[in-house]
C-alpha cells in the first residue's frame, strides 16, 4: 500500500480519492504532524512571526450565520476605534517588538477610503519598518489600490469555502463566492502579499467542500492560509450547531504545511479557544505564525465572532509575554522582524 504522507510531501499534492482518504482516517495523524515539521524547519527553521492584531471595529453590514458581529446580532455591544486610538496600539505594539500591524474589522462603511487611507499612511509615516496588514473584507479595485498605494502591503480575507452551495448555507443571497474570489484576485493583482482561508467543520462541511478549499488555494497560492475551527456563537442562526474539532483542524494544518511549504500558516486564536494548548499544538504540526492581540483592553471581549474568546481580559504585555513563553514551550522561537514570506516555489 502507498503511503499518503510521503507521496504528499514528495509532490505537494494528491489526487481527490487520496486526500479524502487522508482527511477522514486519523491513523496517519503522528506521520503527517512530524512531515508537516520536518518541511516547517526546512523553510523557516525554529522561527515563529508574530502580527499584532488590532480589532479596530465590530460593526459590520455584513450578516453571516457563523459570526457573532452580524449586522442583525442586536445583543452586540458596537465600539469603534479612531485613529488615534489605532495609533496608540502600534506605539504599545512598536515598543513590544511588533513589526507587522494588523488591522481588522467587520464591514464598517463608517470608515470610507479616505480614513482607511489616513489611517494607514498615519501608521506608515510613524513606524516605516512596519508591515500594515488590512483585514477589512470585501472593496473594489479601486479602494484596494487606494490602500496599497497608502502603505498597507498585504491583506487578509478567507474564501470561507470554495463551493458555491457551501457558500450559500453559511451566508445571506447578498454574499457570493464569485465576489469573494474576485477580491482575492485583485488583492494579487495590486501586489499584495495575500492571506486566505476557512473554517474547519463550519455547519454543513463536507470533506469535499475541504477538497475544494484545497484546490482553490492551489489556484491562487496565497502567501497565508488561516484556519481555525469553527465556534458556536449563541446570538447566530448557527447557535445549536456543532463546533469544528481539534483533531481535524491539527490534520488540516499538516495538510496545508504539505501541500504549501512556503506559506505563512497561523496556530489562530480560535485553535487556542477549543483547547488550551491548541496554538501550540497547531505550531507543532506545521504552523510559523501567531497574532497576538494588540486591541485595548476595554473593547477585547466586544470582538466576539464567537464564545469564549481567549486573551480577552489581557493587556498586549500580557499577551506577548505568555506567547513567548508558550512559544519556546513548545520547542520554537518568536522572531521580531518584518515576518515577510519565503519565496514561492
Ligand atoms: N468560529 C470560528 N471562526 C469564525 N470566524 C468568523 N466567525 C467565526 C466562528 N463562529 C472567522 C472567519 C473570518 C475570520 C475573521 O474569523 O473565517 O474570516
Ligand atoms: Fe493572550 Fe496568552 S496570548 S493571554
């Protein structure tokens, strides 16, 4: 019998049947996390890149049934961040050695281009060593270049699945795959170093939707590929469905580590929601990214995209600190440089 793990890492690929196989069976599980770190070493050594998130707003026009800051969540308590608030969290970051900043948040249109634009080249002029990453969802072209030509260079914004009647289950007639992709596209078009990605176990998942996923990230090779499990929140249409599971969302990691050795893949806060140690683990499977929250304290538990969120009650001390030391827990090391990506193959 062939064996999956090698095939998978001596090409990079395997044909739909395998990787079904591969996703289903946990009885390789041990193999693929140790390929998965044997190929993360030989890229990226022990190096782990740390992001500073800044959660800038939770207001969102959007209504997907998975997130706790859809527009219709009436329970939500809506903040928003100005610049100057933005700005003090990359001072704070700064002085803690971060050299990427992200910005994310829901689909706000309070901040039209021109603050987005201000905002950014804000950050730019202050801290030119920086990397300013967007997270901001779903712009045309146009805005897109506006904000490149601002100073932000890469860009975060999952596909979610790549199947279109997956895509319908998890979102309003107002959202499309097609927009979606037409997004990540531009977003490489323009120049930007892209992040994608999706949920692992997201209500109605099948194992070929993740194929799919798979393929379509093959298509755009991004330079980051973010996946964490999905969670419950109750204040969504989704409240009664199952979590997404550890064990999946670790195979997966391995998976992608395989079949995108170049790529930059973070153990994300919602790997470290469903278990204790799920970042570390997701690091030991193949992960080199961790984006430790740089919001302020008083807005953390407001960024609520689903239940019991971790490092909510924490300062960005606190946080950089405990990652640190989880970090070279778990046998790697945090670099504090720009973080860029290893040339593709
Ligand atoms: N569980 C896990 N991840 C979620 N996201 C949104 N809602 C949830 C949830 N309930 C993810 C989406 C989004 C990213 C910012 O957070 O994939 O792109
Ligand atoms: Fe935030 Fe541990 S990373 S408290």
């Amino acid at each position: 019998m062939k064996n999956l793990v090698e095939e998978l890492t001596n090409k990079q690929n395997l044909n739909d049947n395998d990787l079904k196989y591969l996703l289903e069976t946990d009885i390789y599980d041990e193999e693929l996390y140790k390929a998965a770190d044997t190929v993360r070493r030989e890229n990226y050594g022990d190096s782990v890149y740390i992001r500073g998130l800044i959660e800038f707003t939770n207001y969102c026009k959007n209504d997907c049934y998975y997130c706790g800051i859809r527009k219709s969540n009436d329970n939500s308590d809506r903040y928003r961040l100005s610049r100057e608030d933005i700005l003090k969290c990359c001072e704070n970051g700064y002085a803690l050695d971060y050299r990427t900043f992200v910005l994310q948040g829901g689909e706000d249109p309070y901040y039209n281009d021109d603050l987005i634009c201000d905002i950014v080249s804000g950050i730019h002029m202050l801290y030119p060593d920086c990397a300013i990453t967007l997270s901001i969802g779903e712009k045309s072209y146009e805005s897109y270049k506006r904000y490149f030509d601002a100073g932000a260079k890469r860009f975060l914004l999952r596909h979610e699945t790549a199947d279109n009647e997956h895509y319908a289950k998890l979102h309003p007639e107002s959202m499309s795959l097609d927009n979606r992709k037409r997004c990540l596209f531009d977003l490489k078009n323009i120049g930007y170093q892209v992040g994608s990605g999706f949920m692992v176990g997201s209500p109605y998942q099948t194992t070929e939707n993740l194929i799919a996923d798979l393929r379509f990230l093959q298509e755009l090779m991004p330079d980051m590929i973010g996946i964490g499990p999905y969670i419950n929140h109750k204040d969504t249409p989704f409240a009664s469905e199952k979590n997404g599971t550890l064990e999946l969302t670790l195979r997966f990691v391995s998976i992608l580590r395989l079949m995108f050795p170049y790529a930059l893949i973070p153990a994300t806060t919602a790997l470290g929601t469903i278990s204790p140690n799920g970042r570390e683990l997701g690091l030991k499977c193949g992960a080199n990214v961790v984006m430790p929250n740089l919001s302020p304290v008083e807005t953390r538990k407001k960024y609520d995209l689903y239940e019991n969120k971790i490092c909510t009650g924490e300062e960005a001390a606190e946080c950089r600190g405990c990652l640190e030391r989880r970090v070279e827990f778990a046998g790697y090391r945090i670099v504090t440089n720009i973080g860029d990506v290893k040339k593709h193959a």
